[in-house]
C-alpha cells in the first residue's frame, strides 16, 4: 500500500517540479527582457554600439538562470497530495495517507485508511492533475523580448570614433627641436675628442629629448625634463675645474718665461692662448738653456708641481717634475718630452673649455626651451625689422623693431648753439676766497710740525755724551742755518720762475 501511494503520488510530484521549472525560465525570460529594453533605449539615446555577443548573452542569461533554479528548488511531496485531493475531492485522504505512511506506529485504523487511500488513488492521472500549460506571463516575456531584441540589434547611425593619443604641444617639439640643433654641436665635439663621457650624456639628453616628443606629454613633464637635463649639464661642468687650470697654466706660463727657448710658449699661457702655447711647445724638438735659466726654471718649475700636486691636478704636476729633473740634469731629450706632455694637456684643456662653454650656452638654451614650451606659437618668433602698418594675421608673434615708438613730431624749430673752445678757457664766475679760519689751520698745522721735528732734534741731542754748553751751542747754530719766511719765499719764486 505504502509504495502504490508514494508511487502515484510521485508522478504528480514530478509534473509539478517541470511546470515550477517552465515558470521560473519564463520569469527569468521576462526579467532578461526587461533589462534588455533598457539597455537598448541607453544605446540608441547615446549611440554607443552593443556587440551581439553581449546582447544575446544579456537575454539568454535570465531564462537559464530561472530553469536552473527551477530544477534545484524541490517541490514538496505535499503540494502534490494536496493536489490530488483537490482535484478528485478525496477530502484530505491523500495528506492523511502520505502522514500515515510517514509514521513509524501503525494502527488498524491507520492502515484501513491506507487502503481506501490507495484504492482512490488507483484511478488519478497525473496528466490530469498537474497538467503543463503556458504559464500566463509568457506573452508579456516574449513581447519584451522582441522589443529588447529590436534595440539591441537595430543598428545605430553612429560617427566612427578614432581613438587617438593627444597630440604634443605646439611650444614642446619647438623646444626639443632647439635642444637638437644645441647637441649636434655637442655630438661633434664629442666625436673628435673621442670623449666617451660626453657620449654617453649626449646620448641620455637625446633619450630625454625624443620622450619630449611623444604624444600626450603635459606642459609639467616638459619641464620637469628639461630641468633635469640643465642639471645632468651643470654636474658635467663641475667635474672640471676650469678656473683652477687656467690659473695653474698662467704660472707655468710664468716660470717659462724665465727660460730663452720657452719665452714663446710662456706668453702664449700667460695671454690664455693655449692652442697657440701647445703648437710653440710641440715644436721645441731641441732644447738649450744656459746653466741661469737652467737653475731659476728648475725651482720655478718645482715650485708650481708641489702646488699642482697639492691641488690635485696630479697629471700636470708629474709633467713639471719631468721638466723640473730635464732642467736639473740637463737632458735636453728629457725636457722637450715632457714640453711635449705640456702641450697635449694644454691642449686638451684647451678643448675641455670649448666642450665647458658649448654645456654653457645648452644650459641658457635650455632656459629659453622652458618659455618656449610655455608659449603656444607654432614657430620661433619672428624679428622684422621695419613697422608694418599693413593687417596679418600673424599679430603677437613679432617684434616691431621700434620699441620706443615713433618719434615726436615738433611743430616749432628751437635754437641750437654751437660753443667751441676749451674747458676751463675765457673768464670764470668762480671766486676763489681764503677765509680767517683756513689760515689759522694752516699755521697751527706748521706749528706742529715745527714741535714734532724740534722735538726729535732734542731727543737726537740727548741721546750723545755732549756736554751742555756745546749742546747750546749747537741749537743756536741749527736755529742761524734755518731758513726763515722771506727766504723761503724768495726760493719759491725762484724755483717757479
């Protein structure tokens, strides 16, 4: 009895689970739809394309959602007693049966109860009591549908969008093309002074440069880079001393002066001419120096290692201590080597300066690139010599030339006079007057100098062994020999005629 129940009862059970699972895909369908339309009426407001993938997996995502969940929701075996009660009016005999069978104890009521339940239920037909009919809200699911596939997949009139990075600013590339030209100059001086120093920054500046150009780079990066290459220059600058050489050459120029055969190359350093110094040092192929000049260039010349040394300029003082022991022993081969040394190192100095004052005006450059990258003009600034009264429309990137303006126009000629002569020359209105108090300073100024001086004429008198009336003596006769004022006068007169 227990499992003819259960059997009948589970074939409704099993109708009603499929009928559940339709509804809930027709649910899903319609939600799907739904969220269809509107995602349609926001492409066609907006006309952003929607690929058929998405849409299609927008409106097949509702009903597969809704079945699986369907299917994975049990119905209770209940509801289908329920309905089968309902359906043939057994008046609750199948709920009563299905709670019956579920229980353990079993009476002789119970189990009469059963069987009339079982005998009832020989005639139930599942078809007929969970029948599968279209659930009501399928024609609102599918009317959405179509109205969501409509604006989904009608295609929309819509510009083609080019996606493109912004493009560099005008004011940038003027800029990074001005560092270009600045250092190709660099790059030649680079390559003859085989400086692989200078090479390697060139090629780090240039680097800096080309990211300049790339599209999408801001006024701030621009100059955050051009900043660093000012500094990249400078801290390339400060790696050489410049003065400090200079002025050690200048006193080697100095010391060889005092030599007969290195007076040329001497002045040249003195002068600061050190492609002209190295060219007059290369060619002393045969130094002669008498034994004088030997002498005061060996201690000149020792002199000036140790301070180089002491500098740091360790190259140099080893080329002075060469000449300085040609000179001591006076080998001539010696001392025109080492001339030859000098001239390679003044020479290379001499070029260091170039590549120095090149870094210089790159490093102004640079300060000019940063208003440029500021300014949004398409080319460099034009210079015109002549005002134009003429309309362009190239106003504001020019200079008039006639800063000042145009001149006053005078209606009226005012007089000029022409003087001629000399300064200081004809009468003059100055009077030149002596007033009481100018006398009365000079002559105390006289009087005391007449006591300064009298009084170091006696402390001379008291410092001999000569007794006092020879030393009145001797005041009296320097008081006779001292000229008074009217000679004095008549000297002055004298030396002035």
């Amino acid at each position: 009895m227990k499992q003819e129940i259960l059997s009948v009862l589970a074939a409704v059970h099993r109708r009603q689970q499929r009928s559940f699972a339709v509804r809930a895909a027709v649910w899903g369908l319609l939600a799907s739809a739904l969220l269809g339309v509107v995602v349609g009426i926001w492409k066609v407001l907006t006309g952003q394309p929607i690929g058929p993938g998405v849409a299609g997996s927008l409106l097949l995502a509702g009903p597969v959602i809704g079945l699986v969940a369907g299917l994975l929701l049990k119905r209770p075996m209940h509801a289908a007693a329920i309905a089968v009660d309902e359906h043939y009016r057994l008046k609750d005999r199948s709920i009563t049966a299905l709670q019956f069978v579920a229980e353990a104890e079993q009476t002789p009521l119970r189990e009469l109860q059963v069987s009339d339940t079982a005998a009832h239920l020989r005639q139930v037909d599942a078809r007929s009591v969970a029948p599968l009919r279209m659930p009501k809200t399928l024609p609102y699911a599918v009317v959405t549908l179509l109205t969501a596939m409509t604006l989904l997949f009608w295609p929309v009139d819509s510009q083609e969008i080019l996606a493109k990075p912004l493009e560099p600013l005008p004011g940038i590339l003027m800029a990074a093309d001005e560092i270009d030209r600045g250092l190709e100059e660099l790059k030649e001086i680079a390559e003859e002074e085989e400086d692989e120093e200078l090479k390697e920054l060139i090629a780090e500046l240039e680097e800096e440069v080309d990211a300049m150009k790339l599209p999408g780079v801001e006024l701030k990066e621009a100059l955050e880079k051009i900043s660093e290459m000012q500094e990249r220059m400078q801290q390339e600058q400060a790696e050489y001393n410049e003065s400090l050489m200079d002025n050690q050459l200048q006193s080697v120029g100095g010391a060889l002066m005092a030599a007969g055969d290195f007076q040329g190359a001497g002045a040249k350093l003195e002068q600061k001419e050190f492609d002209e110094a190295a060219e007059e040092l290369e060619q002393l192929e045969q130094v002669n120096l008498q034994r004088k000049e030997q002498r005061a260039l060996e201690e000149k010349l020792g002199s000036l290692a140790e301070t180089c040394e002491q500098l740091g300029l360790g190259q140099l003082a080893d080329t002075l201590s060469e000449m300085c022991e040609g000179c001591k022993s006076g080998n001539s081969g010696k001392m025109s080597e080492s001339s030859r040394k000098l001239a390679r190192q003044t020479r290379r100095h001499q070029r260091r300066k170039t590549i120095n004052s090149l870094l210089r005006a790159q490093c102004n450059r640079l300060s000019e690139c940063k208003g440029m990258c500021k300014s949004n003009q398409v080319g460099p600034p034009r210079l015109v010599n002549e005002q134009s009264n003429k309309p362009s429309e190239q106003w504001g990137k020019a200079t008039t030339g006639s800063p000042y303006g145009d001149k006053s126009d005078i209606a009226s000629a005012g007089d000029v006079e022409e003087i001629t002569g000399q300064a200081g020359d004809g009468p003059s209105e100055v009077e030149i007057t002596y007033a009481p108090e100018g006398r009365e300073q000079a002559r105390r100024q006289a009087q005391g100098s007449y006591d300064e001086y009298q009084k170091m004429a006696e402390a001379v008198l008291d410092s001999e062994p000569i007794p006092l009336g020879h030393r009145q003596t001797i005041r009296t006769y320097f008081e006779l020999i001292r000229p008074g004022i009217d000679e004095a006068e008549a000297v002055d007169e004298a030396t002035a005629k």
